[in-house]
C-alpha cells in the first residue's frame, strides 16, 4: 500500500509537472509571436520615422528656398518703391516747371 501512494504522488507530480511544461511552453510560443509582431512593429516604426526625418530635411530645405525668394521679393518691393518716389518727385518738379512755363507765356 505504501508503495502504491508513493507510485500515486509520483504520477501525481509527473502529471502536474507536465502540465506546467505544456503551459511553459504555450507560454513560449506566445511570447515568440509577440517578439516577432513587437519586432515588425519596430521596423515599421522606424520606417516612418526615416521617411518623417527625410520629408523634415525636405521642408527645411524648401523653408530657406522660400524665405531667400522672400527676401529677394522684399528688397525689390523696396527698390521699387525708392525707383517710384524718386520718379513721383521727377514727375512733380516736371509739372512744375511746365506750370511755371505756362504761366510765364
């Protein structure tokens, strides 16, 4: 009797013992399937952040392109407006003079 509660403890144990490796080894399995979607999350993520930092570079460098033309538009809007005063004053003395003119015959 003795000899078949120990030979009972031992099927017992074996059988708790390979009920806990069945479970490892589901547990395992899933966290392999975890490291792989993680690890093609990981690429993705990475993808994405290459393509945000060239599509950055890109924009900075359309950034400095738009505001040199900006500059550029503003000194020409400033030359044409000294052009455009220097020839509103031209044109004012002009009628004077052909006032004064007029006014002389």
């Amino acid at each position: 009797p003795h000899l078949l509660d120990l030979q009972r403890d031992a099927n017992k144990q074996i059988s708790e013992l390979k009920f806990k490796l069945v479970k490892s080894e589901q547990e395992v399995t899933t966290l392999e399937q975890n490291v792989l979607r993680l690890e093609g999350q990981v690429c993705r993520y990475k993808s994405a952040s290459e393509n945000a930092e060239k599509i950055e570079d890109e924009l900075k460098v359309e950034k400095r392109r738009l505001q040199r033309e900006l500059r550029s538009a503003l000194d020409r809007i400033e030359e044409l407006e000294v052009s455009n005063s220097h020839l509103s004053k031209r044109l004012e003395k002009m009628k004077a003079n052909r006032n004064a003119l007029l006014a002389q015959q």
